[in-house]
C-alpha cells in the first residue's frame, strides 16, 4: 500500500464442509470477486453424535481459505451462512480469523476488492478489540498422530477436528543444530474451542503429544473473529 490510504482490517475466511457444499462456496466467492482461494482436503474427526448434532454427513471434507478485508469478509460470511444453510443438517462451519498483515500484492489483491465492491475501509484501531468467544487450535504432529491429538483434546473439552496432510519444508542444517528430528510428512489437527477450554485443550495435547513425545507436535492458536453454522451460546 502506498500513499495515505487508510489501512483496512484483514480476516482469513476458512469454511470446513463437504466438497459439494465448498464448489457452491467457490461459485459465492467468484461471483463476490474474491480473487485468493485455496482448497485442502481433509477428514473429520467428530464423535457420531458430535457429527449428527453439527449435521455433518461422513468424515471427508474439504476445507475453502480465502483472505479479504473484513468489510468484505463479513459480508461473505452472511450471504455463505444464507446461500449454505451453515447449522443446517449436512453443512459445514465458517468462521474468520484476524490476519495482522500479509505480502505487498495479496494485500492489494484485498484492497482491489474492498474498492470493487463499494466497501469502505475499516480502520485497524478499535476493530481487534473485542472479546473472542472461540479460538482455533492448530497442532501439527507427524504422521499418523492425529488420534493422539484428538484423544487429548477431547476429555479437555474439544468435541471434534479436522485433519489434513503436509509436508514439512526447512533447513535440514537449522534441525540438525538444534538436536530435532522432525518427519517430512505431517499431519495438522485443526479444533474451534470456545475461550474457557483453549488453554486446557492445548495443555493436553502438549502433554501428549509435544515434541519431547514420539509426534513432536506443535500446537497454537488463533481467536476466531466470527464464525456461521455453530451455536456459541
């Protein structure tokens, strides 16, 4: 950004549901003029009676993330809820996160948007303070430790995650200096968790499956701004 244009306030949007569901999503996006899309596969991990009361139908899923301004961003989430009946039997969740920053040219891909659509800029003072209800828990282990995760984080509180693979990419030398053996291929456990269980979630899992343990996990997480198809009461 250049100039003394006003700083807008940025969100990742991220929609977890069935891969029919996330190609009505993509059209939605495409035709708000989103230009960032990327797609994951990924598997459910919910309980049966978690699934039947999220109205989720099987494990395969397909996780949608796009960036936008928050304008935007809050917007989109309305007319995804409305057009995906999120909460409804055999949807999905979406929700946003804040994003402090990002690279010079999806920062202006975002702005190109807001202006694209009428949308005035957000300023960034006042927008992050607020109380968040729900945060994301991201803990990315080897492979083939996503049950492990799971099975720490549910007496702690969590109902359910979504798991997908990747592939760790780094410096071998900066591994070897600090004495870590890290598997390429890993598994990343994510889990919405309301704020009174984020600590204890992240706790257990650390316990079980942190880096001193056989999954040399790391686990984070992020407050969720919004978020359509779950009841946070």
């Amino acid at each position: 950004m250049t100039g003394h244009r006003t700083k807008s306030a940025y969100r990742m949007l991220l929609l977890i549901a069935t891969p029919k569901l996330v190609k009505k999503a993509e059209d939605l996006l495409k035709q708000e003029k989103i230009p960032v899309q990327h797609l994951f596969h990924a598997q459910g991990t919910a309980t049966s009676e978690v699934m039947d009361m999220l109205g989720l139908d099987g494990i395969d899923k397909t996780i949608l993330m796009s960036m936008m301004p928050k304008v935007c961003a809050d917007d989109v989430l309305k007319k995804m809820q409305k057009k995906l009946h999120l909460g409804m039997p055999n949807t999905g969740i979406a929700f946003t996160l804040t994003l402090s920053g990002s690279s010079g040219h999806v920062v202006q891909l975002m702005e190109a948007v807001r202006e694209e659509t009428g949308q005035k800029p957000e300023e960034r003072v006042g927008v992050e303070v607020k109380e968040y209800q729900y945060s994301m828990i991201m803990a990315i282990v080897n492979q083939g430790y996503s049950a492990e995760v799971m099975d720490a984080a549910r007496p702690a509180g969590a109902s359910g995650g979504t798991v997908f693979h990747s592939r760790r990419v780094g410096s071998e030398e900066s591994l070897k200096f600090w004495k870590i053996h890290v598997q390429q291929e890993r598994e990343v456990v994510i889990i919405l968790a309301q704020k009174e269980d984020k600590l204890a979630i992240m706790q257990a899992i650390g316990q079980k499956c942190g880096m001193q343990s056989p999954a040399q996990g790391v686990v984070m997480s992020l407050p969720v701004d919004e978020i359509a198809g779950l009841d946070i009461e």
